[in-house]
C-alpha cells in the first residue's frame, strides 16, 4: 500500500519538479520526453508499491494491473495542440498518440515493471482510481487473479484543462496532480482486507442520495457479519457537491460512532479527480494501521458514479 502524490498548499506552485518526477519514474530522460505526466505519476507509484511489498522479481512478473484516470494526458497533448495550430504539423511530436491515451500509464507500468498479468484502464470520471481498486477486489474474490496492483492518477494542471473546470476561470488553488496505487492479493490473516464492493450509476436526480443509501445498506449486507465495526468515513466528494447534506444525514444515522472520525479527502488533500479515490484507500489502509480492530468507509461520488468500498483486517 502506498502512494505517490503531488499535493501541495494553495499559492504555491503545484509542478513537481521534472528531475524529482524522473527519479521516481526511474526512466532514462529520453524516454521520459516521450511520455506525459501522468504516466510519471503512475509508474513512480506502482513502482514504489511493488518495492515495498517484500515479492521476489518472479512473483512480480505475474501481477496484473487496472488503472483509472478521467483526463488522460494533457501535460503533452497540450503543447502538441498548440504546435499544430502554430507551426504546424510538422512539429507535432510523433509520440503524441502513445502519450496521451487513457492507457499509456497502465502501458508504461506493464512495460518498465515487466509485468505479465491481467491489465486494463479504466476512465470514467472521479471515482474511476477507486473503482479499480473495487474491480481488482472482485477478480481476486472470484478467482480470476492472484496479485493487481490496483489505483488511479490524475496530472490535470495544464492551462486548458484548468479553464475548463466549473470555477471562475482561474486557475483552482486546491487543483493537484496525484497517483495512488495498492497491491491486493487473496486474503491473508492480519492483513488488510478490502471486504465488500459496491458501484452504481448515479442519474443527477434527487432520488440520487435514496440510492445510494440502499447501496451503503447492501454494503453492509456483502460485508458480513463478522465485519469489524466502521468507525473512520473518508469522504471523496466534488466540490459543492449538492447532494453533500443528505449523505451526511445517511451517514450519520447509520455509523455515528464514525461522526467524529469523518475524513473529506478533497479538502484534506486537494481535487485530484481520479486518483482521489485511490488516495482514500491509502488513507483508510494508514487509518487501519492505527485502530486494526476497525473497519474504514469509503464513499467516492463523481458526476456519473459512485463507488462504495469497505475495508478492514482480515481475521
């Protein structure tokens, strides 16, 4: 379990510096001229989490991987845009294809890591690093595969993409660029155990807090009753989520042993779309560290879907 992040406080410059990005990425610099950041991001994450889970090199080969993101690469397509309408196609890099599809990180991770197992991307929108880890969770569970790393990443500071969010046309002081991954593997005793799943499509109608209520009950539910008590919530809303009252209130009738353990990972950390859900894995999974006899919520909603994921220590 670990991340590798970029969140830094408003007012300061929110780049990691290229020479420190290189370094976690330990790719050579020509080939990092080839790729964007969030590709960096992530091969710096899945990296370190591979290191720090104590597998020898043969049993790191047969793991797999699913990773999310919602923007996909800009920090190269942008350049690239702005050359075509300048110059013009000739100084456009031939790399750009390669660079900014939704798979290049899970490609790049694949490719520098010698990876040889299940792989695939996942783009929706913010929930989409947690809703890998919850995809990940259920190919173990049913037998499909034995070891994902497993996450989401996000390097959305780039001037266009900047101006295209809803705020005032500046750029977001809480805006970061951010890559978390975790490595599962089937059940063992005294480990942290991602426990119960769940995912729906949200509509944007008024009923959407009803339904995810039901699915936070059905939570529960999968869960089972030798599930240690929820006592930490970690919150991955958008900002001026208008749906945030009603899913307090659900919240709070619910597990209000938890009301005072309530984490919201956006304002904690900053907007790092889909990695945020990632991020709130490795904070759950940190916060377990410390109370190993609870369980941690997890709640990520974007504007299309939520992802509930339920975690605790295995028994």
């Amino acid at each position: 379990m670990v991340a590798g992040k970029r969140s830094v406080p408003p007012g300061t410059d929110h780049r990691m510096a290229n020479n420190d990005l290189e370094f976690a990425a330990q790719m050579p610099t020509r080939e990092v001229r080839k790729v964007d950041r969030f590709s960096l991001l992530a091969l710096g994450a899945a990296r370190k989490a591979l290191e720090q889970s104590g597998l020898d090199e043969t049993t790191k080969t047969t793991c797999g991987i699913i990773a999310g993101n919602m923007f996909a690469g800009w920090t190269f397509t942008e350049p690239q845009l702005r050359a075509l309408h300048g110059p013009g196609l000739h100084e456009v890099s031939p790399y750009l294809a390669t660079a900014w599809f939704p798979a290049a990180p899970q490609g790049q991770i694949t490719i520098q890591l010698r990876l040889r197992g299940f792989a695939k991307t996942v783009t929706t929108d913010r929930c989409a690093g947690g809703l890998s880890i919850g995809m990940a969770f259920d190919r173990i569970r049913h037998g499909k595969s034995e070891l994902l790393l497993a996450g989401g990443v996000e390097a959305p500071l780039t001037p266009l993409v900047e101006r295209s969010l809803p705020h005032t046309g500046k750029p977001s002081p809480s805006l970061c660029e951010a890559a978390a991954f975790v490595l599962l593997a089937p059940a063992r005793p005294g480990g942290l155990l991602v426990r119960a799943h769940e995912h729906l499509l949200l509509r944007r109608r008024s009923d959407d807090a009803e339904r995810i209520a039901r699915h936070l009950e059905a939570l529960r539910h999968k869960a089972g009753p030798g599930a240690a008590p929820v006592r930490s919530i970690f919150l991955n809303l958008p900002p001026g989520y208008d749906l945030r009252r009603q899913i307090e209130e659900v919240l709070d009738a619910g597990w209000p042993e938890a009301i005072c353990r309530r984490l919201d990972l956006t304002a904690a950390i900053g907007e790092t779309f889909a990695a945020s859900g990632a991020l709130a894995v490795v904070a759950a999974c940190e916060a377990l560290e410390e109370d190993p006899d609870a369980a941690a919520l997890i709640i990520s909603i974007g504007h299309q879907t939520c992802d509930l994921l339920w975690i605790d220590r295995s028994r």
